[in-house]
C-alpha cells in the first residue's frame, strides 16, 4: 500500500512540477527585488501603482484569452482600443452623451473585429498576418484622425470617476472591479 501511495505522490508532484518551479522562480524574483532595491519594494507605493494600472492590462489579456484558446492571435486590439478611444471622446465631445459614445467606441472595435474575422475565415490570411497589418493600418489611421495629438475626457468629481479611478481606502478602485 505504501508503494502505490508513494507513487500517487510522486505522480501528483510531476503533473505541478512546472507550476511550482514558475511559483518558486517568481518568488526569488521578488525577493531578489526587495534585497536590491528595498526602498522601492519595501514600500506601499509600487503596490498601488500595479494595483491602478495591472487591471487594465488584464482585462485586455482576459478578451484575447478566447482568441489565444481557439489557436488564432489578435496584435491589433491594443490599436484598436486606441481608436476606440479616441471615437468615444470625440463622440462625447460632440454630444455631450456618454451613452452614444460609448455605442460609438463599441461599434468601431466591432466593425474592425469583423473586418479581421472576415479576412482570417473567409479569404483564409493567416490571424498573425491579418492583426499585425490591421494594427499598423489602425495606427497610422488614428494618427491622422487626430492629427498626432491626443484628446481628454474631463471626469473628475463624477461617478464614474470614483468608480474607475477612485480609491476605497489605500487600495485602487480598479483593482477590485
């Protein structure tokens, strides 16, 4: 009995053997970090730094993650919510309603989604080819649309200030959303 336990066990640590190691390797990192540099990584500030900005980038991960799992890659989305973007402020600058700018934005990432998945399905380019072409295309086209310069939303003292970019207690209202 204790044979087959022992090989149980021994079985069980080999299927998590990489798991661990990327556990064990990210921790000596850290802790590298904090010896080298302690009167950064020993202090609260770092910590809500990522805590404000690592969301966004997650949520952007979690939308390719679909993409990435059915064995395609997407390099334009980062451009694409470039121009969304830039669509939405224009839009609300224009119209002063937040709802027909935010259909805008939406509309904009659907019509260039479906100009990549029409070109990747039905004409049969490669998703690398097609995503990398498209953010390139959306770039340049951003760029010219705002003649190189950016465009802001005034949001503070606002609802959805507080909500996105408010902070309950020490700790960033977007990291727990």
């Amino acid at each position: 009995m204790d044979d087959l336990e022992t090989k149980y066990k021994v079985k069980r640590f080999s299927r998590y053997k990489s798991q661990i190691g990327l556990v064990i390797m990210t921790a000596s990192i850290f802790v590298l970090f904090m010896i080298t540099s302690p009167e950064v990584f020993l202090r609260g500030r770092i910590y809500q730094s990522f805590l404000s900005t690592v969301p966004f980038i997650g949520f952007m991960a979690l939308g390719l993650t679909f993409v990435l799992a059915m064995g395609e890659i997407d390099l334009s989305f980062p451009s694409v919510m470039a121009l969304s973007g830039f669509i939405f402020t224009i839009t609300f600058q224009t119209t002063n309603s937040v709802i027909l700018a935010l259909i805008c934005s939406i509309l904009s990432g659907v019509i260039v989604g479906f100009i990549n998945g029409t070109l990747v399905t039905s004409i049969g380019i490669p998703s690398i080819v097609v995503t990398l072409g498209m953010q390139f295309l959306i770039r340049g086209f951003s760029n010219i649309i705002s003649n190189g310069l950016a465009r802001t939303v005034e949001v503070d003292k606002t609802i959805s200030y507080k909500i996105f970019v408010g902070k309950l207690g020490p700790i960033p209202a977007q990291s727990i959303m």
